[in-house]
C-alpha cells in the first residue's frame, strides 16, 4: 500500500480571479465585510459573522482554501482519495482568543488587505492576506 499526501487547490485562473476582484470582490467584498461586522454586533449572529468573515477569500477573489488530500494505492491496485482534516486548536482557546483579540485583528487586517489590493503591485499580497483572515479570526487551521 502506498500513501502519499498532496495539497490540492481549486482556485480559478489568475486571471479570472481579478478581473473578478476588480469588477465585483472590490465591492462586493467591502459589503460582506461591513455584513459580517452587523451580524458579529449580537451574541445571536456571532455564528453568521464567522461563517461571513471564513469565507471572504471566495467572496473578494474566487479564492477555496487550500486542502490535503491523501491518496492512497491498495494491494488490489486501486486508488482512494481521502481528504484529509488538520487537528484544531481546543474549541475553548480559539473562543477565548477570538473575544480577545480574533474580532478586532481580523477587522484591522482586512481592511488592510483591501487596502494593498487596490494596488497592482499589492494585489498578491492582498489576496495573500485574505487567505489568512479565517486563521486570525478564530485560529482556524
């Protein structure tokens, strides 16, 4: 049995991407976040304003996060793809973490990040910084 482990990536083409940041995320990601930030104002939408924030790297520019796949040859010749889960930090660290210091840094870094993509030179950069938002957030691995 042979088992090897790849990071898988289903993002769109480059291009795509910001010719998607450019006539729609640049926008459209603003209002998500100011969305987000509304329902995060209440104990009841906490729930939603996590969900929102993890998700702005597919709202700003087409972005999935990346995944590791395992794969797998059986005796029999066969082969089996599993997707594989990284271990998280306890539940409790991450919600003390997130009421502490998550909310807050994670609102900062965003609009940073919008900020450096408005830029052609920092759009790489930009879209770097949105593909971390969920770790900040909530110490999401």
């Amino acid at each position: 049995m042979t088992i090897a482990k790849v990071k898988t990536n289903q993002n769109p083409g480059c291009l795509l991407q910001i010719l998607w940041f450019a006539f729609i995320g640049i926008w459209l990601g603003q209002a998500w976040m100011v969305a987000a930030w509304i329902c995060m104002l209440t104990i009841v939408g906490i729930p939603a304003g996590v969900w929102m924030l993890n998700r702005v790297p597919k709202v700003m520019a087409l972005r999935e996060p990346e995944t590791v796949v395992r794969i797998v040859t059986r005796p029999d010749g066969k082969i089996q793809k599993v997707q594989m889960q990284p271990s998280q930090i306890n539940i409790l660290l991450r919600s003390v973490y997130f009421l502490l210091v998550g909310w807050w840094l994670s609102a900062l870094w965003l609009e940073a990040a919008y900020a450096i993509s408005l830029t052609v030179v920092g759009l790489p950069v930009g879209f770097w910084m949105f593909d971390l938002t969920p770790a900040l957030l909530t110490l999401k691995r």
